[in-house]
C-alpha cells in the first residue's frame, strides 16, 4: 500500500489507524488514566509554549514522520512557522 493509498483511506474511515513501511495497523481504544496523563502533558506543554509562535495538539492529530510513516502521537507541539503546509487533518514533523 502506498502512503497515497492509506491516506485515502483513512479519511474515510470510520476509526483511525496508523501507517508504517506499506502496512497500516488499526490503533486500539485508550483508557480513562491514559487520557488523564494525555491532558496533563497537553496542559503543561500548553502553558510552556504560551509565548512562543507555537501550537500544541492532542492525540487527534496524525503526524507524517517520514515517508514511510504516518502516526498519532499523543501530543503534538509545532512550531508556527512549520505550519503553512498542513491539512486540514495533519501535520509533518
């Protein structure tokens, strides 16, 4: 599969997966204490970067590693400037 292909897809699709090496990999669900330490990491990176031409993302946000790779971290902090190439849906590392 081509990461055109799983792109495709993954818009469509009703749950999100994540993509490695031409294979895409559906995620599991998360738990009530991961998502308590997701926010706090959110909170804190949120407030470190306030002043800074930054944006920070929970997990919602599929990250392009490399060409091969298109993830969910759980948290995504992006400086400004990188952010003119975006989608809607997406950011690049």
């Amino acid at each position: 599969m081509t990461p055109e292909e799983y792109l495709d897809i993954e818009r469509n699709a009703g749950f999100r997966s994540e993509y490695y090496a031409g294979e895409m990999f559906a995620m599991a669900g998360a738990t009530e204490s991961h998502n308590l330490v997701v926010v706090n990491v959110v909170s804190e990176l949120r407030q470190l970067l306030r002043h800074k031409p930054s944006r920070v993302y929970p997990s919602d946000m599929r990250v392009c590693v490399s060409a091969i790779a298109y993830t969910y971290p759980d948290a995504v902090a992006l400086s400004v400037v990188n952010l003119g190439s975006l989608t809607r849906d997406e950011t690049r590392s």
